[in-house]
C-alpha cells in the first residue's frame, strides 16, 4: 500500500466552497418578475453553470484572454436550468449583477463551513483561504461566520493575480512557509481551483454535491461537512511543531 501523503494545511475557495450564492434572494427575486422556482432548484442548476463555465474558461484561456471566464455566463445557466422564460432572464441577470456590485451574491455561510473551520485545528491543520474576490472576500466570510480559524486571506483583486496562476497560491504557501505537497486545497470549480492548485503543487479536493461534476477518479467530497473525515481518510497529518505550525 503506498504511504499517504503528510498534510500541514488546508487552503480553501471563498466563494462556493466556504460561502454560497443566496439561491433563496434570486428565487424571492424571480417571483417578484412572476416565475415560481425555489433554492434547489437553483441550487441544481448551479452545476451545469459551474461546466458552462469551465468550457468557456478553457476557450478563453487557449485564445490568450487575460479576463476568462464569464459570470454573467454562470447566472445565465442558473436561470436557464432553473427553467427561467428566455424572456425573463435579461432582467433576472440585471439584478444579479446589480446585487453582487452591492451586497453581494456570495453571501451565505456554506452548509457545514462553520463545523468544518472547527474540526480540522483539532486533528492540527492549519487553515487559510484563497479566493478570486472583489477585494471584498474577507469582508464576506466574517459577515457570513466563517473568517475565524483561519490565519489569512488572500483576495485576488488586491494581489494582482487569480486563479489558476500558480503566483496566487504562492502568497499563501510563502505565508504558511509551507511547501506545497503539505497543503490541501479545496474548491468548486475544476478549471480554476482544481487547475490551478495542482499546477502549483498543492493538493487538490473538489466540492462536488450531487456526484456528477468530477471527473472520473478525481478526489472529491459531497460536501464541506465531510471534509474532515475525507482528510483524515487520505492524509497523515503534520504533528503540530513540525516546521511551519
């Protein structure tokens, strides 16, 4: 059998993995323009956004655009999977992007986070995160409960490089002084968190909710809450005062 790797750290994404959309204001929202549909169903048709907007990331990422990716590409396949009149989505996208340049979409603590930032200090990993944000991603995981635990924050926007360039999860290893082969990373998205950890040399587990997103054979978990007993299934973990705890 071959030795399991030792694990230092775990790394999280912000959005999607320790926050989540507020499926229950778009659902208030589309009722308030007469169609009828409720958080899981939007909640579903987030998968089919989160492969719209892998392919679209991939195409844009081989033609040299610096700005891939596409979230009004992500909304739009939320709305549409959630079976949205074609007629209905132009507005519906209007107050989404009008309510992310407020408050925010990703604004609502991800079942089980808060459970999990708690248990896994205690099996003696270390915790941080690192997100393509606005600047603001810090600011929404302490207004959602979900800050505490962690050492830092690294938000794209104010260090000038995303995912899935290996710089950004660089900052959080030179922080962490930490090489990457101790540290898990766990996201949402295949080709900008899984992409990018690996090529950075990081660990990689994806939130994958109904079994139908990864790849075949890819790590995976159904759910943050889970995440803790998937480690220790996987991982020998750091004993605390090895180098970088």
């Amino acid at each position: 059998m071959a030795e399991r790797p030792v694990l230092a750290a775990v790394v999280f994404d912000a959005g999607g993995t320790l926050v989540r959309i507020d499926f229950e204001w778009i659902a208030a929202m589309l009722a308030g323009l007469g169609h009828a549909t409720d958080a899981a169903t939007l909640r579903r048709g987030e998968i089919a956004a989160r492969r719209a907007f892998d392919a679209a990331f991939v195409a844009l990422s081989a033609a040299g655009d610096a700005d891939r990716g596409d979230v009004g590409l992500y909304f739009r396949v939320i709305l549409e999977s959630a079976g949205v009149p074609a007629a209905l989505v132009g507005p519906a996208l209007e107050r989404c992007r009008d309510r992310q340049a407020g408050p925010g979409l990703w604004t609502q603590p991800a079942e089980g986070a808060r459970e999990c930032l708690d248990t896994l200090p205690r099996l003696g990993l270390r915790l941080a995160c690192v997100s393509n944000s606005d600047g603001r991603a810090e600011e929404h995981l302490a207004a959602c409960g979900v800050r505490d635990g962690l050492e830092f924050v690294v938000d794209s926007h104010l260090e000038g490089v995303a995912k899935p360039e290996p710089a950004i999860f660089g900052v959080a290893l030179d922080r962490l002084r930490l090489p990457a082969h101790q540290v898990l990373y766990v996201g949402d998205l295949r080709e900008v968190d899984g992409a990018g950890a690996r090529g950075a040399g990081l660990h990689f587990v994806l939130l994958d909710p109904y079994g139908d997103y990864a790849e075949a054979g890819e790590p995976a978990v159904d759910s943050i809450a889970r995440l803790p007993e998937w480690v220790v299934a996987h991982f020998t973990l750091a004993a605390p005062g090895t180098p970088g705890h």
